[in-house]
C-alpha cells in the first residue's frame, strides 16, 4: 500500500538491519564459545569438553 519509493527503500533496509543483527549476534556466540573453550570446562556426567556442546553454535 506504499508508494514505490518507499516500499524500495524498505526493501534495502530491512535485509540490511537484520544482516548487521545476525553478524553481532554471530561475534557475541563466537566470543562465548572462546572464552568456554579457554576456561578448560568439562561436562559433569560425560567428562567432556563443555565447547564440544556449543560448536555449531556460531554457524547455525
């Protein structure tokens, strides 16, 4: 129901905002996966590494 111009401008903005959220939202899980990498944590019942359980985290 816009007019052209700003359903354009709408079009350019929106894909642009949610790629500037994902991209921060993607450093903040690569940032906690490090720090739980370096911590040396392991998982109680398994006894192994805790950053094996976030890994994918940052990609998905």
């Amino acid at each position: 129901m816009a007019p052209f111009p700003i359903r354009k401008a709408l079009a350019i903005i929106i894909p642009a905002i949610t790629v500037i959220l994902l991209f921060v939202l993607a450093g903040d899980a690569f940032d906690y996966f490090m720090s739980l990498y370096k911590s040396g944590r392991v998982t109680t019942a398994l006894q192994m590494p805790a950053w094996v359980m976030v890994i994918f985290t940052p990609l998905v």
